[in-house]
C-alpha cells in the first residue's frame, strides 16, 4: 500500500490510497488559526449558528478515510490503515528533510530554515447522528507516533563516533 499526495487547499490535503480495497482517499484537515477564522467569517452569512462548529472546528487537526463503497458518514478508519498512514507521514517528511539538507551543505545554505513537521492529524469520522466529525474511539495520543525505528541519518552516525 502506499499513499499520493493529490491536493492541497488552505483547509485540506488530499491524499489517494493506493493499492488496497480498504480505502480510497484520505482527507487531512488544517488547524491553522488564520484560515479558521477567514472561514468563520464566511460561514456566518449561511444562516445555520451551528455549521461552522459542526463542519469546520469539530474537524481540525483531524483526517478523514473515504472507504469504497461506503456512503458519507459511513467510513471508520481500520487502526492498520491510520498507523500506515503514520509512518508514511513520518517517513515522507524525514526523506524531505534529507533532500534539503543535501541541497544546504552542497550550496553553502542554513538548513535550519526547514519547517518542522507538522502535527500528524488525529483520525477522525462524520458523525451522522450528531452531525459533527468526532476522533475514532479507539484513538490514542500514542497512536501521533510512528510505529518503525526510524532510520538513523548520516549526522546521527556522526554524532555517535563523535561520541564513542
């Protein structure tokens, strides 16, 4: 299984699931406080006082699974497929950091400059009865991390025989 990077908008990032029957689409929200606000306005010329809490802020910082098949508010992240999906966040992000840093020490660049990674967001699925996006109960705080030793970058290796 492996995930593509398909969309990114000021509010989401689409991801494509490919090569599983259990998910076809992932759909990351952002948390950024601007936006949110930019949105906030928007939402309250719809008339509905709720929507926004119930569309918008219930979602932030969290990802949601389009499975085959499954109408909205159907689909329920599988735990297999959400930590995948972790270690793919974390790895993508370690593999860009490497590239940058390979890029800084051969043209004489800072590589602090690099963003840190952001927040891996927290599964998340429509409630239909309550109308909002809640977290999958089974989530946990430990489920953020990733779940393979990560592997050590030439600088760590360095940093040991510095230290031995």
């Amino acid at each position: 299984m492996r995930f593509e990077r398909k969309k990114s908008t000021q509010t989401a990032i689409e991801y494509a699931v490919i090569g599983t029957t259990q998910a076809s689409m992932i759909t990351a929200y952002t948390d950024n406080k601007n936006v949110i606000e930019a949105l906030r306005l928007t939402h309250k010329s719809h008339g509905d006082p709720t929507s926004f809490d119930r569309n918008v802020l219930s979602r932030c910082g969290g990802a949601v699974v389009k499975i085959y098949g499954a109408q909205f508010g159907q689909s329920h992240w599988p735990p297999s497929l959400y930590k995948e999906f972790v270690n793919w966040l974390h790895e993508s992000y370690q593999n860009k950091r490497k590239r940058w840093d390979a890029t800084c020490l051969r043209r004489g660049w800072d590589s602090s400059m690099f963003e840190p990674m952001p927040p891996v967001p927290k599964p998340m699925y429509f409630n239909a009865i309550r109308k909002c996006y809640q977290t999958e109960a089974w989530f946990t705080e430990e489920d953020l991390k990733p779940h393979f030793d990560p592997k050590p970058s030439d600088e760590d290796k360095t940093n040991e025989l510095l230290v031995s």
